[in-house]
C-alpha cells in the first residue's frame, strides 16, 4: 500500500501490511514499503525528529483499517494548537507516522462477504457455499487443521438445526467440538500474569453459554443486538446463544495474535527503525487490540537477549485497550508475587515518556465482553477495587506503585505529564457514542482524545527526559514565547508540584486535639492547605544539646618514616592513630572526630576499637583499641603494622567502634611508590558520637557500603573479617525483590476453603503456619545465601558468612546486632540462618528477628541526632498522620480504632500532647517547620516503594494520606533536610495494605527523614495486612509509652504474637534506629 494521503489535509501516513505470523506482506509492486520507510527516515538532509506507531484494533481488512487511521489521525492533525505548539517547542518538527495492519477478526458478523449479515442468513438457512466459507472463516481464525474443521462444522450445523428451543445447555456433540477445537486453538488458560488470550481461568463453554444469555437480556445490551458480535439479522436470539462460545475462542484467539504480533513483526520493524534514526522520538498508540499489538512491540518477546530489545520510546498510549488492567502490574493482588505479563515495559523502563490510558463507561466492547466465560459474578476482590478479570478501557491499568487518575479535560488543557508516569483518564464523557455490542468502544475522534496524545508527545516541554537527545528545554532555557502561566498555575496551585486532583471524597481534616473519628466519606475535598493545629501548650520544642566540647582530630601518621618519602611495595610500615586538639601537617591523613557526648557522666576516659581492612595491604592485626580523654589529646595510640601488595593507589579503611556500636569510617587513599607517604584522599562516613553516649555494646556489627563491582562489608565483633560482595546494586534489588514475593505470599495464603487467612485474623491455624514457615525460611535462607554466599563467591566472602552464620545461629546465642548500611535495602529480620535442607526441621528461632534485636542505621547522615532517651516531660509529643480513607476502602474502622486508642490513652492518664494530621498539605507544612515537635511522628497510611528500575530512582518512592500522595523527590523540595525538626521524632510508617512496598522503600525515607533531625524510622517492608498493622503497633505503643527499648520492644512483639496467636507477620517490620531508644520517664 502506497503512502496515503488524507483528502483535506497536508500529513501523510505509512499503512504497512503484515500476516498473521507477523510477517510484512509484499506490495503490489514486489517491494516491502518498510524498505521505503526507512530510507526515508534515513535521509539526513531531510530528518524526521518524531516517528508515530499506531495499531489498530478489531478491524478485519485493509479498507476497514484506513477507515479507522484516516479518522484517527486525521483527529490528531485537526487539534492545530497542539500541533503549533510542537513545531515551537521542538524546532524543524517533522512527523513520520507508521500504521500497522494486522489480521484481526474476532467477530462473526465481520464477514467479508459483500452484503452477507452475519453467520447465518435472515432466512435460519445457509447454502452449502456459505456455510463452508463460514468454516474456512473460523478456521483462519482459530486453528487451520482438519479436525478444527470437522469441530467446526458440528458448532455451526448445531446452531442452524435448534431452532427457537431453549439455549439452557449445549449437547454434547457440540461440547465435545468445543473441546476439540480449543485443544486446537493452541490457547493456554489461567495465565495469572494477563497474558492476552490466556489470562481467562478456563474455556468452559457453557459458563460462557449462560453469561451470554444473563448479557443477552440486560436493557444495555439488548437494543437490537446479540451477544458476542450477533445482530438482529443473525436469526434466533437462540442459535446467536449457541454460537457465543465459537466466538468468545475467536476473541481470545485475536488477543492471542495481537501479541504474538506486536512481540514480532512489531517489535522488529520498531528496532529497525529506530536504528535507522537514533536521534529520533518515537511514541505509539494502540487502539484496542491494538493496544496489546503496541505493548508488546516495545515489551518484546519474553526472556528476549537485552541486545534485541527496542530502546526506550517516548510515549504510549493505549486507548480502550482490550488488554488486563495487570498486564502492567509489578505483583497482582489475586496472584502475590506474580507480575503482568508487561510489566518489564515499567521494569525495565522501556517508556522514558509517559504511558496514558483512557477509560470508559460507554465502551460495553471492553467493559461487558472482555470478561466474559471468566466467571465475573464470582470474582474475589480480596479487599481491591478491582476485579480479577477485567480490561483497561474499563479500569485503567492496575498494580502499580504511582498511578495518577485524572478526568480527561479539554483539548486545551495542560496535563503535565511526568516522564515515567502512569495515567489513567476517565473518559465517559467524551467516548460515550455508539451502540450495539461494543458500545462507544471506537468512539475515539475526538479533538479531547487526540490532545491526550500531544500532551504525552510534548512532555518533556519543560526540560526533557533523562538522556533525551533535545527537548523544548535546552541548556536549561525555555522558550521566550512559552505560556507557562497554566501550566504554573496547575501544577503549584495545589501545594506540591504535580499535585493530583483531590479524589472524590477525599478527606480534609484542620488536626484533632481530641482525636474523634470522622467518616471520611462525609468529608469534602481539601480547597486549600489548612492551618497546622496550635502547639500543645505543654510542648517544647527539642531537648537542649549537651555543651561540645572543643573540636579535636584522629590522625593516622607513620611513625619511623620521612612524610616526603615515598611507601614501596613489600615493606613493612607501622600506621598509628591517635586524637590531638590540633590538625598535624605532618599526618598521612586526619579528620574531625566528634566526640560530643560520647562520654556517659562521670567517666572521664573512654576505650574506642579501629578495625583496618584492606585489599591493597597486609596487615598483621586488624583492631586496635584507642583510649581517648574526656578532654585534650590521647595519650595512647592504636597501631598497625602494614605491608603494601602492589604499586599504584591503595586504600586502607579505619572502621570506629565503641562498645561494638559504630561511630564513623575514616578511608585513606595512597599512591604506593610514587610522591610521598601523605594519603591523596581522605574522606569520613558513619554516625555521630552524640547518638552513642548511653547504649548497649553491640555484639556484632555489619557494615555495608557500595563500591566498584558491588559491596564493601565489615563484620566486627569477636573477630573481624572484611570480604567484596559481587553483587550490585540492581542486582540486590533483584533479590530482596523474590524474597518479598514470598513474604507476598504468606500475606496473600488462602486455606482449602479459600479463606485470606493472614488477612481475616490473627489466629493462624497450625497448618497454615506451617505454610508460612516453610515458604519464609526459605525465602529467607536464599537471601541470606545470595548475599553472602553466592555462587563462586570469594574465599574471604565465604568465610565472612560462615562466621555471621555461625554467631547468629548459635543456639544459646541472643545477641544485639547492629546493621549499618549505604543503599543496601535488606529485610534484615526475615533472614533465615538456619538449615532448609528437605529433611531438615524448620525453626521459627533460625529467622535473625525472632532470636536477636536488629537495628538499621544508614551509613552516613547529618550529626543532629540526639542520644536515645526520648524526653517525655512535661508532655510526650505524638502526631497521628493517617490515611482516612482507608476505612472507605477495607469497611472497617481502622483508623477509627487508632484514634480511638490514643485518645483512650490521653483520657487515661498518659501524659501525651496529640496532634492530627490527614492531608499532604499539613503533613509537608509540618515537616518544613523547623518549630514542629512531634516526639513520636506515626504515619498509617498507604506507601510505595520505588528503586533503582523506576526512571524516578528512590525519589519516587512516596506516601499517601487522605488526600493525595507525597513522593520523596517532593518533600526534598517542600521540605527540605535543612529544616530540622525540633522534636527529633521516632517516625513510625504503619504502611498497611500496601503492595507496592519493600525494603527499598527505607533506602530512601530513612536517610531523608534522619538528615531532618529524625532519630529513627521503623516500619514494615512489604504489604502487611490491616488487622495485623493495626493490632501491632497498638501492642508496641503499649510497650514503647512504658518505657520498654525500642529493639526489646520488637523482639519480645515478634515472640509473642508468634507463641500467642501462631502469627509470624512481625517479622515484616524493621528497626531503622538505635535499638536502645526509649521513652523516659514512662508518660504515665
């Protein structure tokens, strides 16, 4: 097919043809148009800057699919303010637009007869001729094989032959066809991933059968049409009835080949392309079908090699897509631990642009027919608000960490699209006409629809998306005739920066000083940012900061040895540390120690232990104790001897320790056998002093820093070891991300009768704990396995692990373990170091949580922290910041109940000062207020977690009140770190019921929230069920306000609820805290 030219307008499209298999078909000519294509695009003195992939959805043959592109594009073209803004914004704009044609029949009233009205003729009689062309018809559909044919025929002759009798079942020569022609097909069932065409739990014909005759009858769906593609002039509402499963098979098996489809010729043709113009966009659109048809051509095949893969497109837009509302999903709440069959699309983040859907009411094709034989009226909901079976022009895409639902607006209305957003905009209003069995399904030209596309083509408008070779944002400049004062308006007029419109019935809450519930429901959607409820009259801000003491410096320095004389490999050295009140020249290397408060009262000398490890020197032993005054210089020095290994730079590492607990890292950089002994880098990372003065020794220490090729990791303790993990960053990800799953599907396990049983209670039954048991020890002893003992791991790797493992599984062993860790997201408790071997017995004691107090501590942060005891006097200083609409959601009164509790314990007698929080506007005015004094900061809410995958980083990562979510990224603008918050609060992150969480989550609010003075975080790490959450923290808070340590508190929970209730769910959450803070005096 030559170039087509729309009559009446100036923009050409490309219409390339293939078969079924995938494969480009010949021009008339004997020329392959992509050939012509692609010199086209490859033609620098004239270069296209955007390439548009557009698909089709349903339609039969080749007439049909102009029909629809010459609509379609001819709606784009015609919004000509979109079009004049691309030509501005993007200099030399010049379109080159594909459309793909695909064989796609599903329905039997498509039929390419001239004139013919369907399967059978108006007269219940077809002649011999049209009766075989209607076989041949489906079996080009669904099988070409004999016996497809002869099943075939026993539908179609059936369905001519029962006249006006009852439809209530099939007989069973038809059913036996069915059968048949289903194993021919090829199809597959119960794909709980959404593959298209085998997502459907089962080909039951008669389910089908009966769902249609329900259709058949409903007012929506009966004006004049029949089910599944039938129409008046079919004959019989009865023969149309016996013919709907033949046609519900030739649907699915177009899903099939839209897949199929997209994953080949698609894919191909798209890396061919974008090979032939690198500097060009590209952005797809698929309508239907042909949504699935473009999935699939940026996802590929799966388990394709990475060197086959498309690069990332700049938009996707999947209009009424006939496709699963999981099919995107990173795990699937009626399958825990299973991701859409496209989720490597978000993954891997093969759309840098956005990826938009529309929905809507209107479409019946997607909305009525799509689910159909999948049993809908039985679906469970398992507390979603989504059903198991449905498409996403009905629902939108679903199971995603950060989705933004929007109303579809004008064609002149700014949406801002974010690059790797995800948006689902609700279209009722616009795609709304049509009728018969699909509705407004292809109700799609529209200027409001079409401007959709633009506003996803030009969202890098404002400065472009990572890696984007030119955007309306060069060098950081707009241009001079760019209005910004909607889109400005817009984006900052609801507080924070692409604030979502409030969702219906959102909460608005001013704060609660008596903590009363309110049914979120009744509540309208916040109109402006409310004020911060008044201080409690008994708070003070922070309590006051011990005197510092004069600044004073550690020193390492050869001793014996002329600073200006170079170190040679092989010799030996000796490296002393030692503590001066002034800065030596004359050292290797110094740094600023800050020793405030690390001192308990009354001592006046302390003994500090430097570990040395390195893989550039030898050293003869690796700790030293340094004992240093309460004032003025040490008297003692810590020494090393050390031989250098080679030439060149090598590093050594002094890991600081008191009483186990780690203070700081002090590495040193030195250029053997060159220039001088002076170190040519220093540089300093840990914790401050200040948050060590009253705690416990640490029995063992483990820190975790990234470095080149994967991680550096410490273990100090008894003995010390110093080993390279090989694994890196993404890859770790990777890891922790299987053992979530798992975690996943304990907290998703269903018992013989179908029942949620770590969702409905807290009494597990033995048998299901056993379940649990087994499912976490060995999601946990293959964590603990990849991280430390991998595959060709290194000897010193393995013997790291070997003395870990053997600590931690000492039986008699109870040990305070303390984690200090840069980008290493682990669910530390949920370890299993015991043996999981078939005929092993499995121990609830083996999980590192339920033997030993475990505390996370980021490596690095700011040096505001304060010592562990958190003041309770006059008043202890909580704030409730909770997602009401949790209630709404689950129908139970969660948060109610949680209000309830803390007002019990005001009412009671605890000396608390409450304050409430519900929206993100008086959540982010709180954390930007340097006066704010919460002591306690609890959040109950909904949260995702976002990594290294996600085109956002961590900064994506974010938490959902009443209202709306606050992303990471955002509160680093709304609240920045420099405003530290007076209270110095323990933050307490009760995310429940949501699926989007793991340990990556904390990688990046732990760090921001300790940065702003927080002295912790501590909180769940994958979804945890609302009954659980809710119960937990109630019984930890019950502890915690009577003054009990925060990692004893952990502990002794995580026994109990497992020796009272067989509940081992505690082991979800983590201590990112000192583990000795604690509330004194009890506010009782």
């Amino acid at each position: 097919m030559p170039t087509r030219h729309i009559p009446g307008l100036d923009t050409p499209y490309d219409l390339i043809i293939f078969d079924a298999l995938g494969r480009e078909r010949r021009e008339p000519d004997g020329t392959m148009l992509s050939d012509t294509v692609q010199a086209r695009l490859s033609n620098a003195s004239q270069p296209y800057t955007d390439v548009f992939f557009t698909s089709h959805g349903w339609k039969g043959d080749v007439p049909a699919a102009i029909e629809q592109y010459d609509k379609w594009i001819g709606a784009m073209a015609a919004v000509k303010g979109d079009l004049d803004t691309a030509e501005r914004l993007k200099p030399g704009f010049r379109p080159l637009i594909v459309g793909l044609h695909w064989p796609s029949l599903p329905w039997g009233d498509e039929s390419i007869e001239p004139g013919a009205s369907g399967l059978l003729s108006d007269e219940d009689m077809l002649s011999p001729a049209a009766f075989d062309a209607e076989v041949e018809s489906y079996a080009a559909k669904i099988a070409d094989s004999d016996a497809a044919r002869a099943a075939i025929r026993t539908i179609l002759a059936s369905a001519r032959g029962d006249g006006d009798s009852d439809a209530a079942t099939l007989p069973p020569a038809v059913k036996s066809a069915y059968a048949t022609l289903f194993d021919e097909s090829g199809l597959d069932t119960n794909d709980p991933s959404g593959r298209p065409g085998a997502e459907q739990p089962r080909f039951d014909p008669e389910a089908i059968l009966a769902e249609a005759r329900a259709a058949s009858n409903d007012d929506a769906m009966a004006s004049g049409a029949m089910v599944l593609g039938g129409a008046g002039g079919f004959g019989s509402r009865v023969r149309d009835l016996l013919l709907s499963p033949l046609r519900q098979l030739s649907f699915w098996k177009m899903k099939d080949r839209a897949r199929l489809f997209g994953e080949t010729g698609g894919n191909a043709l798209l890396r061919r392309l974008q090979q032939t113009a690198p500097q060009a966009r590209f952005h797809l659109m698929g309508h239907s079908f042909g949504s699935i048809v473009v999935s699939a051509t940026v996802a590929g095949a799966p388990g394709a090699p990475i060197g086959t893969r498309v690069r990332p497109v700049d938009s996707l837009y999947l209009v009424q897509g006939a496709l699963s509302l999981w099919s995107y999903a990173d795990d699937i709440p009626y399958a825990r631990g299973t991701r859409g069959y496209f989720h490597r699309i978000v993954q891997d983040g093969l759309v840098r642009g956005p990826i938009v859907t529309t929905r809507s009411t209107r479409d019946t094709a997607v909305g009525r027919i799509y689910p159909l034989g999948a049993g809908v009226a039985n679906q469970l909901t398992l507390a979603e608000d989504y059903p198991r079976f449905g498409g996403v022009g009905s629902f939108g895409l679903r199971g995603l960490g950060k989705v933004h639902d929007l109303d579809m607006r004008s064609s002149t209305y700014d949406y801002i699209f974010e690059p790797g957003g995800i948006y689902n905009l609700e279209a009722s209003q616009i795609i709304r006409n049509g009728g018969g069995v699909s509705g407004a399904h292809s109700d799609i030209a529209h200027p409001e629809v079409a401007h959709v596309f633009w506003e996803a083509v030009l969202a890098d408008r404002f400065g472009g998306m990572l890696g984007e070779p030119g955007g309306a944002m060069r060098g950081g400049v707009l241009p001079d005739d760019l209005d910004l004062a909607p889109m400005l308006e817009r984006t900052f007029g609801g507080g924070l920066l692409g604030d979502d419109p409030a969702p219906a019935g959102a909460a608005e809450d001013d704060g609660f000083e008596s903590l009363q519930p309110v049914p979120p429901a009744t509540r309208a959607p916040p109109q402006a940012a409310p004020s911060l409820p008044e201080a409690d009259p008994g708070a003070e801000a922070a309590p006051p900061t011990p005197p510092q003491q004069a600044q004073r410096w550690l020193h390492a320095e050869f001793e014996d040895h002329a600073p200006d004389e170079a170190l040679a490999a092989g010799s030996w050295y000796t490296l002393a540390f030692d503590l001066d009140v002034r800065q030596r020249p004359s050292a290797a290397g110094t740094t600023a120690l800050n020793d405030t408060g690390l001192f308990p009262e009354g001592v006046d000398e302390v003994q500090l232990t430097i570990q040395l490890d390195s893989e550039d020197f030898e050293i003869a032993d690796r700790m030293r104790p340094l004992r240093i005054p309460r004032a003025g210089k040490a008297r003692t020095k810590a020494r090393f001897d050390i031989r250098p290994l080679h030439d060149g730079a090598s590093k050594l590492e002094a890991s600081i320790f008191k009483d186990g607990n780690f203070i700081q890292q002090m590495t040193l950089v030195f250029e053997i056998g060159t220039g001088s002994s002076a170190a040519t880098d220093v540089s300093t990372k840990g914790r401050p002093p200040a948050a060590v003065n009253v705690v416990k020794p640490r029995d063992l220490t483990l820190l975790i820093a990234p470095a080149t090729g994967g991680y550096e990791c410490w273990l100090h303790g008894p003995t010390a070891a110093r080993a390279r993990m090989p694994l890196a960053q993404d890859e770790l990800a990777k890891v922790v991300d299987l053992a979530r799953q798992q975690m996943m599907k304990v907290v998703t396990h269903q018992d013989a009768n179908g029942r949620l049983v770590f969702q409905a209670g807290l009494d597990i039954p033995e048998e299901d704990r056993q379940f649990a048991l087994k499912t976490l020890a060995d999601a946990g002893a293959m964590l603990f396995r990849k991280i430390f003992q991998p595959n060709g791991a290194a000897a010193d790797l393995l013997s790291l692990g070997k003395k870990l493992r053997a600590s931690l599984a000492e039986p008699s062993a109870r040990l305070q373990l303390q984690i200090v860790a840069e980008h290493a997201p682990i669910p530390w408790a949920a370890m299993y170091v015991g043996d999981t071997a078939d005929e092993s017995k499995l121990d609830w004691s083996h999980f590192i949580g339920m033997r030993h107090v475990v505390e996370q501590i980021p490596f690095q942060y700011g040096d505001t922290v304060s010592a562990p005891i958190i003041d309770s006097a006059p008043k202890l200083q909580v704030s409730l910041n909770l997602n009401t609409t949790i209630d709404t959601q689950m129908k139970r009164p969660f948060v109610a109940d949680q209000q309830a509790f803390w007002n019990g314990m005001q009412a009671n007698g605890r000396r608390l000062g409450l304050t409430g929080r519900t929206t993100r506007a008086q959540f982010t005015q709180a954390l930007n207020n340097s006066q704010t004094a919460d002591q306690i900061l609890y959040l109950y809410c909904h949260a995702t977690a976002a990594g290294l995958d996600n085109p956002g980083g961590v900064d994506a990562s974010s938490l959902t009140l009443s209202d709306a979510h606050v992303t990471l990224g955002e509160l680093g603008v709304k609240a920045p770190i420099d405003v530290q918050l007076a209270g110095r609060p323990l933050v307490f992150i009760n995310a429940c019921e949501s699926a989007e969480l793991s340990a990556a989550f904390y990688d990046g609010f732990v760090p921001y929230f300790m940065a702003k003075g927080a002295r912790g975080v501590v909180g769940t790490e994958c979804k945890t069920p609302a009954l659980f959450a809710q119960a937990w923290a109630g019984a930890f808070f019950g502890r915690f306000l009577d003054g009990e340590s925060l990692g004893e508190a952990f502990l002794s929970l995580r026994r109990e609820f497992l020796e009272k209730h067989g509940n081992p769910l505690g082991l979800l959450y983590a201590v990112h805290c000192d583990g000795d803070t604690q509330i004194q005096p009890a506010p009782v």
